[in-house]
C-alpha cells in the first residue's frame, strides 16, 4: 500500500473512531433528524453539558457536524445526512448477524 492509499485509510478510520460510541451515536441520530441545541442534547442524554460538549467536540473534529452560536447557545447540525445511509447498511449487517445465528440455533 503507498502513502496516499495508507492516508485515505487512516482519515477513514478516524472518522468512524468518532462514531464509535453510543452517546456519540444516539447524537448523529438526533441531529439527523434536525439542529439541536447543546442543552437539548443534554436534556436527552442526562449528561452533563461538558460531557456532551466533549462529544460534541469529537464528532466536529471528524468533519460529521458544524456549530452555529446564537447569543448564549451553540446549536449544531449534521454536515453530511449520508450517514443515515450509512447507519441502515450497519442496520443490515446487524439483521443479518442475527438471522445467521439464529440458523445456528435450528
């Protein structure tokens, strides 16, 4: 593998170690669905707003989200709705996993 090939593998791997937590998951899922405010996404995760903020953090160093400040509140959006996509091919790896285990077990 040469330099650009190996660049291209890392900068994919750091993007899906970004995803690779549930909270930050459940986030991707929710802004999906349309811009939240920090202290919405508090409000659902029952964490406090620097453990968010923090995740937060990670998800815009990936390139997955962008921030908007309005006065006194950052609300944050997806940059790139793909990912539903790509959560529906996980989605299926899933089913099938278990479709697979479950003709184990007959």
């Amino acid at each position: 593998m040469n330099k650009k090939d190996m660049a291209k593998y890392q900068a994919r791997a750091d993007i899906i170690k970004a995803l690779a937590h549930p909270t930050r998951l459940f986030m991707v899922d929710q802004l999906g669905e349309g811009e939240k405010c920090v202290c919405e996404l508090t409000d659902m995760i029952k964490a406090d707003t620097s453990t968010v903020s923090k995740h937060l953090s990670v998800l815009k160093s990936a390139g997955l989200i962008r921030d908007d400040k309005r006065g006194t509140s950052v609300y944050y959006q997806l940059k790139v709705p793909c990912l539903k996509g790509f959560f529906g091919c996980i989605e299926n790896v899933m089913r099938n996993n278990v479709k697979e285990q479950m003709e184990l077990l007959k």
